[in-house]
C-alpha cells in the first residue's frame, strides 16, 4: 500500500474523531458569577482574601479585593 495513502488516511481519522469528541461540555456543573465589596470600618479592605466554599467534592473559589474593596469570582451553586 501506499506510505502516502495510509498517512492521508490516518490524518484523517483522527481529524473526524476529533470533531465528534464533543468538548465535554455536557458534563459541566453551572457556574455562577459573584461580585462583592468587603469593608473594615467603614472602608473598602484592600488585598482582603475572599474564599466561597461550595458543596462537597466542588473546588473552592478564591479572589483578592481590589484597591476599592471589590472583589470578582465564579463559583458553583451552593
């Protein structure tokens, strides 16, 4: 058999599973977004460390508070 028909052919093979593969998007947990500013008396907290703890098994979600107080992450449902 040809080395260059059997190369061709294998390259394409794979490139077809490739496509069906799916993304395993399917399988992904919702996530949320969450937005908050943290105070200490009476004023934003800078470089404050924020930490969502979701159900067993979920990764935790961590931020730092900005120069304002604010802070931005994605976490899962509670």
């Amino acid at each position: 058999m040809n080395h260059r028909y059997v190369v061709s052919t294998q390259v394409l093979s794979l490139m077809l599973l490739a496509g069906c593969s799916g993304g395993g998007d399917a399988n992904r947990q919702p996530t949320f977004p969450v937005t908050g500013t943290v105070t200490l008396g009476g004023g934003p907290l800078a470089g404050a460390a924020v930490t969502f703890s979701p159900k067993d098994g979920q990764p935790v979600a961590t931020a730092r508070t900005d120069a304002n107080g604010k802070y931005s992450l994605t976490t899962y449902d509670a």
